[in-house]
C-alpha cells in the first residue's frame, strides 16, 4: 500500500483527505507544521508528499527545500497544495524541485487522478534505470539482485520475476494467471508452482515476508 504524507494547517482539510485518500487504498498521515515535516519524512517514508505552502511555522517552500537537501529523502514525490495561482509563485515552486501543483479550491476526483500520475511517475523513473527501489527493498533488473535493508537476497530466476512482477504492479493485486503470463513461464508453470514460489520468497524475506499478502481466491499483492 503507497504511502502518503499530508502536511497541512487545516485541520479539517487534513482529515478530509486523510479520509478520502484512505478510501482510495493509500496508507495517510497527516501533520499541521512544517517544523517537524522533515522528521516525518524520514521516520514515515512517504511515497509522496502533499505540502500546504502557507504553513503557521513555516513557507511550505522551505520545508520542500529541506526534503530535497536531504540525502534520504531528495527523490520523494512532493505535490504542492495551495490557493496562490500566481505563475511567478507557480514557477517557484517547480525550481525549487516540486513534483505538482494543485490549487485550492481542488476536486477530490481530479486531486486522485493527479496524485497517482505523480507516484506512476516516480516508479517510471526508478524502472528506467533498472532499478527498483521502494523502502526497504531494491531489485536490480539488470543484474537479477534483491536487497532487503541493503543484505543481499539469494532468489532464484522464476523468484525474482515473480517478485519483480509484484513490486512494478505498485500494490495492486496481480492473479495467478497474471504472473504466469508476465513471467512468460510456459507450460512447465501452474498456479500451483507460484505459490511454491511465493511461499519460499516469503521465508528468504524473513521479517518481511508479509509484504506479500495472499488475496484469498485471487492471487497476490506486494505492500511495502
């Protein structure tokens, strides 16, 4: 499940989308000052960030300038969240490294649609390079490694394309059947086998093997 850090003064504001982001299968936590934003960043480890620029403690700005001069969390999606529409404060905004930039009053529908072309955006890049890279968990397409907390992962080709399927579907369920054809396994490969698979990547990922769940009469879903 992606995560999504709302840093807003609104009470109100934040809780609504606390809630209607969480009704749409994103795991929120929300915040009202930007003195602690940079914390929250590196304790919560958001796949996105939603920023008010007018903070009570702070410019919103300068909270975005902290995250990106972090070296942990310089590549974290950050949406601006606003009722400035100036082009000049627009403008600012991008240059100092935002991601997106919604105006105030905004529609729920659109602000969905919005966000998840962000975080789409931010997998996209990560794949580019042939490395994917989520919390704690990396896998080198090109070198066929996996990384859990930085120790090296010892996975087998048909447990490395199962769980390299798992990581780019971004937390939606992908089938048995689903996985059989993205790995392009062939006839030698059942339902039955990828769930062998699976359960032996669940052991080799120890205290992480929970991050795949089992859809009960669907299949699996990678949540980290």
């Amino acid at each position: 499940m992606q995560k999504i850090l709302i840093i807003e003064d609104e009470v109100e504001l934040a809780d609504y989308l606390t809630q209607s982001l969480a009704e749409n299968g994103y795991h929120t936590q929300a915040i009202h000052e930007g003195n602690t934003a940079l914390q929250t960043v590196l304790d919560y480890k958001p796949d996105l960030v939603v920023l008010d620029q007018c903070l009570p403690d702070t410019h919103g700005l300068e909270v975005l300038k902290a995250i990106r001069e972090n070296s942990e969390t310089k590549n974290t999606p950050v949406m601006i969240l606003t009722a400035f529409s100036q082009e000049e404060t627009i403008m600012s905004a991008f240059d100092k490294g935002a991601d997106d930039y919604v105006e105030k009053p905004f529609s729920l529908s659109i602000l969905l649609r919005r966000i998840k072309a962000v975080l789409s955006r931010g997998l996209q890049k990560d794949a580019s390079g042939g490395v994917l890279v989520k919390n704690d968990l990396m896998i080198d397409c090109n070198s066929y490694k996996v990384k859990v907390k930085n120790s090296p992962l010892d996975t087998t080709l048909m447990e490395f394309n199962i769980l390299r399927e798992l990581f780019i579907a971004n937390g939606k369920t992908l089938t048995r059947e689903d996985l059989i054809n993205r790995i392009n396994g062939g006839a030698n490969v059942t339902q039955r086998t990828i769930d062998v698979h699976v359960c032996a990547i669940r052991k080799k990922l120890n205290d992480h093997g929970h991050t795949i769940e089992t859809i009960r009469g669907v299949g699996y879903r990678l949540t980290v």
